[in-house]
C-alpha cells in the first residue's frame, strides 16, 4: 500500500467550501443509513404535525433544533459505528459497547425531541 501525501490545508474562502463539500458529502453517506430515513421521517411528520396544530414560530424553531441535534448525533453515532467496524470486523466486548452506547445516544435525543413535541402539543 503507497502513502500519500497529506494534501495543502485550503484556508480562507476556499476552506468554507471545502467544508460545506466535505459536510455534504457526510450528509450523502448519512442518508445510506435506514436510521436516519426514519428520523429524518419523524422531524419531518412532528413538522407537518405542528404546522397543522397551529404551533408557534418558537416551538417551531425548537423542533428544528432538536431535528438538527438528532442528525448530529446520528451522525456521529454512524462514525463510530464505521470506525468499529473497521477495527473490530468481527465480535467483540467493546465493539458491542461502543455501539450500544451510541444507540444511547440516539434514543436520548429521539426521547427528548419526542417529549418536547408532546409538551408543545398536548399543553
């Protein structure tokens, strides 16, 4: 296997587009994910949901953080789960760990965009 080299550090304006490149690219290879469809599904139903019930521009405001913060985690729940993967190919005691802590993750912000969207709509 030949090294690379390391390629320039882009600064400046170029740096802004490099990043929004990469953060698309992260966004394409989420998408590949049946975890994130369903979330992506559940903040776009709560969405429609509160538009239907009349919810105001905050408490729309505050779904669409807690939708961003879900993405996130996901996110870096996928990164982790790659990761392990590629380290532990086959079972092992931290692999499990690692993967069920960030499954934890994921539900605890699932749990509280859900717990803040009863609050919003039933209150």
């Amino acid at each position: 296997m030949s090294v690379q080299e390391k390629p320039a550090r882009k600064t400046g304006i170029a740096h802004f587009f490099a990043a929004a490149g990469y953060s698309l690219g992260g966004l394409r290879r989420l998408a590949q994910e049946s975890a994130f469809r369903q979330e992506a599904a559940l903040i776009l139903g709560l969405g429609v949901l509160f538009v239907v019930l009349g919810a105001s521009l905050a408490e729309m405001l505050g779904l669409l953080a807690f939708g961003l913060l879900l993405i996130a985690v996901e996110a870096l729940n996928t990164a982790l789960e790659v990761l392990v993967d590629h380290l532990s190919p086959g079972w092992s005691a931290f692999a499990k760990d690692a993967k069920d802590l960030g499954s934890l993750a994921v539900a605890c912000v699932i749990g509280g965009m859900v717990l803040y969207a009863g609050i919003v709509l039933i209150l």
